[in-house]
C-alpha cells in the first residue's frame, strides 16, 4: 500500500499541515486494518484478530503460524502489527489475539510503540465485548523479560476484555511452548464462535514459502571471504564476511538479518571444565553429546545465567556478590558483570565444585547471534554478506571477545564453514515506491544494511533519492567501504553522503550533529514523502538520531515540541520511520 503525505509545496500552513499529516496517517491506518477486514468479510467464517509486537520477525511469524491454525479451525484471521490497528478500531473487534516480544530491558517493541500509547492513555476506550489471548517473546537473560506482553495483557484485562487463557511467557527457545500456545488457543477461539474445522479461504496474497534452514537446523555455508575492513591504527576491527549459499535454496531480502550458529572458545571450555575438576567426557543426563562437547557447542559460558550467578553467591564468601544481589542494584550488578564470564564465577572461590548434571543445568542454551545483512539478493543471490566488529578486551590476565564476532573473526578461516539461517525483518525494508526518498542514518557497522539498501535501489533501477549519514572515530582507519560508496556516488545511487568522523577534530562530531547541520534539507526530503532509516546502537546513537530528527522537524517546520513528536508518529504510522537497532 501506497504511502500518503503531503507534497512540500502543498499551499497549507503549518498548522493546517499537521492536521493534514495526523489524518492521512490514521486513514492509512485505517486503510491498512480495513483492508483485512474486508478479507475476512468476504468470507462467512468468524474472524479472529492476530496482532503483532515483533523487533526481528520472530512474533510476526508466530503470528503467521497462529493464523495458519486459525483458518484450519475455520477463522477468518486479520493479521497485522500492533501499531495498525486503531484503538477505536479495537472497541470493535471481538477475538483478539497478541503475540509480542520485548525490546530492550522491558520496552515495546518499535511496531507497539503506537499502540501501546493509545492503549495505556488515561481515556483509552473500554473493551468489554473483546475476548483475548496475549502470546509474550522474551529473554530470561534481561530484567524485563516479556515486559511488553505482560503490560499488554493486564492493560487489556483492566479495559475490560476477558482474558480466554493465561498468557504465557516464552524465553529464547521459545518455538515449542509457542506452537503448543498455538495448538491450544485457535481450538477455543473457536469453540467460542462454534465455528467448525472445514478451512477458512486462504489468503488471497501467497507467502514465501519457509526456509528448511532454521536455528534448529542451520545451513552449514562455506565462508567465501574473511576481510578486515579497518584500517591501521583503527581502536576497531571490523570485518566483512561472505557467505556461500551454493544450492542451499536459501534466500534472503534487503533489511534481514543473517543468524549465525557460533561455537564456543576451546580454550575457554577447557579452561571451565578443568576448573570444575571433571572429566571432559563426563556424560550428562538427557544429553547425547560429553560435557566438552556440550559447552562448545549447546551452552551459553561467556555470559553467566541469572541462576548460575545466584547458586554462586550461595556458595562463596564473596561479600560484593552478596551485597550487590541482596540490595537489587541493578546497575551496580551489571557494572561487577561486565566482561566476567562463566570461568570467573567459578574462579571466586578455587575449591567451588558441582556435579556435571548440576552444572549444565544452571547454564543457559547457548544462541545464535543475529546480524544485519549487508548486501542484496538483487546484486548476487549466489552470496549473503555480513559486516561484523569483532569483540575483543583484556581482563584477569585472559583475553576475552564476543562468542560469534571471535569465533567468526579467529576459527572460521577462508574456505571453513559456519551454521547460518535468515531472520526476516519485513518491518525494515527499502520503499516499496522507487520513487520515494530514503535517508539512512548507520554510524559504523550500522552502515551494513544500507549498503545493502543501496545495493538493491541500483539493483532495481529506483529513480529514488538516496541520502547516508555515516560516521566512526577516525577517517583514515575506520571509513569502512568508502571505495564502494564512493563508487554509489559516481554511479548517481547516493546523492547525498554526509560524514562525521568524531575524532578528527578537537570537538567531537557525530551522525546527529550532521542532521542538524542539514536539517532543511532532511526536512524537505521527509515532506517530499522520505522514508527515514536507523540502524546502531539502541542505548545512544538511536535514541540522540531520534531526539535531533525531532529538533529538525521542530525547527525546519515551523512547530511546537507536541507538535513535531506527533509529526514522528506520524512518521511511524506510515512505516516512514523505521529502525534496525541492538
């Protein structure tokens, strides 16, 4: 569906502008859950809405599943994400059902964001006529772990829908107990409506069909090429790496992310096992593998589980442990954390011992990590590529580095193979009108999927304006790619590149300080229907991107503080303002 916005030379004033942008963002809106609506009401079968909080893909695809199992019941299922649907649109519908995950320590994921706003507002309409069931994807390893859906589910139940089951709260290996979830809700959804199992109509538009590669089953690719993309006197090393899919049959777009299967520090595994004082091939119940092979390759040892950390603190003298789990700080907690691994909790106290069967059961399983893919099917579907900064520091007289960066960086040679899959990402995607602006804003290794981005407007012929705000410490050693873009340039695909190479000079200069400095022509390109990306870090570059893109539409349009953080949400409703970030 085609986004709505105003021309920049439309003949409105400022005011008339904004009201102009709040109503074509909620007729899109509006559009987009309509659009469903009508798909189920061709159709005599009970509808059932399926909504979506999803930061990779993950609760969006749970959610395609559930509507799968919808229509084999005999459901119309109305599938979308949580910030397209309308909060008086929601005083309508009678079966709803949310699958979300949680971003960050306890925060909505950026397609809830609206929604939960609305939700949560003191006037939030009520809800009584609304049966519901609430799906929630988190990670034990974060405070707020399924944050998001448990506000979500109590926020519902306090507007009055019933609540049709208990919500249940999925941890990283969340695929079993979801299709269990799954199983068991659709079959009283219903029973509710006393539909029967003969299938509902299938969706008019065909899916993609389902990569047989998965984290369960990863594609064991051969690494075509491991190059280091900084240069001399770089404080970083980043690297570019690129896969062989060969006849994998396996695909990808533009906006995805790759997962790669990483194994686990030999030296570092040995280190845990003779600390532990165990045979290495000690066997381990319900496990078919030893414990050397176990904490290589199924268990997390480089970042200790909460419940590993706790049955340490039983066990030793170590006051500042004790203190600091005690008292619940947090951040204090975290700070004594940092860089420590498995190997340091167990060294606290040198005679600390336990049972193998114990052990193993105090860890967490170990994760894939997921990677912003960095190039386009468009451009070589022979290949997927990723940009990687290798994670490396020194501490206790060990070196120390991230699980998959290192073990992609120092065990994976040239012509060596790694476990990968695709996690698609449909909520960061190039526009679908070639025509329509883009401004990437990707600091460091956040320029990955904007080369990619790049890669597929060239590959597609878009007519589209293309803008990159990028950036790192040091031109000379960290300008990752500047032959390439250099090259987008000359080829007219990017035209515009702006810098910021914060170390260059005595005051640091950042991707956000570049948006100001551009900011009236940022602000044209957005009312000339732009779509605004990010991708980075989540804790500060993301969140300074987001206050100076609010200053720029402050300043540059003419509005108040409101009234340019309603012109963002703006941004947000008509999937203009999208981020990638970690």
């Amino acid at each position: 569906m085609t986004a709505l916005f105003i021309p920049s030379d439309a003949p409105f004033s400022t005011d008339q502008r904004a009201w102009l942008s709040g109503f074509l963002a909620g007729v899109q809106s509006r559009l987009f859950v309509t659009a469903g609506a009508a798909d189920a009401a061709s159709s005599s079968a009970p509808s059932v809405h399926i909504l979506y909080g999803s930061q990779t893909g993950n609760a969006e695809g749970v959610a395609e599943d559930a509507a799968d199992a919808a229509r084999a019941q005999g459901l119309a299922p109305i599938v979308s994400s949580l910030d397209d649907m309308d909060i008086e649109k929601l005083t309508t519908v009678q079966r709803l059902l949310v699958v979300t995950s949680t971003y960050g320590e306890g925060e909505m994921p950026d397609n809830a964001e609206l929604f939960w706003e609305a939700l949560s507002a003191e006037g939030a309409p009520r809800i009584e006529q609304c049966e519901f069931a609430v799906l929630a994807l988190g990670d034990t390893g974060y405070d707020g772990f399924c944050q998001a859906g448990k506000m979500i589910d109590t926020r519902l139940e306090q507007l009055g829908a019933r609540r049709l089951t208990a919500r249940i709260d999925c941890d990283v290996d969340y695929e079993d107990p979801a299709a269990a979830w799954v199983a068991e809700v659709i079959p009283m959804f219903a029973a509710e409506t006393g539909a029967d199992a003969a299938p509902a109509p299938a969706a008019a538009k065909p899916k993609r069909a389902r990569s047989q590669w998965n984290r369960k089953n990863p594609y064991s690719s051969t690494v075509a090429v491991n190059r280091c993309l900084s240069k001399t006197g770089s404080a970083k090393e980043i690297r570019h790496y690129e896969f062989a899919l060969a006849d994998s049959g396996l695909e990808y777009e533009a906006g995805d992310a790759l997962g790669v299967m990483p194994i686990n520090d030999p030296a570092l595994v040995d280190s845990v096992i003779s600390q532990l004082g165990v045979d290495p091939e000690s066997a381990v119940a319900g496990q078919d593998r030893s414990l050397r092979e176990l904490l290589a390759y199924n268990f997390e040892i480089r970042t200790p589980s909460h419940e590993l950390i706790a049955e340490v603190e039983k066990r030793v003298a170590n006051d500042e442990l004790s203190h600091l789990l005690r008292h619940g700080d947090k951040e204090a907690l975290d700070a004594w954390l940092w860089g420590k691994d498995v190997l340091d909790l167990l060294q606290l106290d040198p005679s600390l011992r336990f049972e193998v069967d114990e052990f193993t059961g105090l860890l967490r399983p170990l994760q894939h990590r997921a990677y912003s893919i960095s190039s386009s099917s468009k451009a070589d579907p022979s290949t997927v590529h990723l940009t990687v900064a290798s994670v490396r520091h020194s501490g206790g007289g060990r070196e120390r580095g991230g699980v998959a960066s290192t073990f992609l960086a120092d065990r994976v040679a040239e012509g060596g193979t790694a476990g990968i899959f695709v996690s698609p990402n449909k909520s960061f995607r190039v526009p679908g009108d070639d025509s329509a602006p883009m401004i990437m804003v990707g600091p460091g290794t956040g320029v990955a999927p904007f080369r990619a981005f790049l890669q597929e407007r060239k590959a597609r012929g878009a007519s589209g304006k293309n803008w990159l705000f990028f950036g790192d410490q040091h031109r000379a050693s960290d300008y990752i790619y500047e032959e390439e873009l250099t090259q987008f340039s000359d080829d007219g695909v990017l035209h515009r590149l702006d810098l910021a190479f914060s170390r260059d000079q005595a005051e640091k200069v950042y991707v956000q300080t570049r948006m100001a400095e551009q900011g009236k022509d940022l602000y044209s390109w957005l009312e000339e229907g732009g779509h605004f990306y990010v991708c980075g870090d989540a804790s500060r570059m993301a969140k300074d991107v987001d206050t100076a893109l609010h200053k720029v539409i402050e300043v540059h349009g003419a509005m108040s503080a409101e009234a340019a953080g309603e012109y963002v949400s703006n941004l947000k409703r008509e999937k203009r303002y999208l981020r990638d970030v970690y």
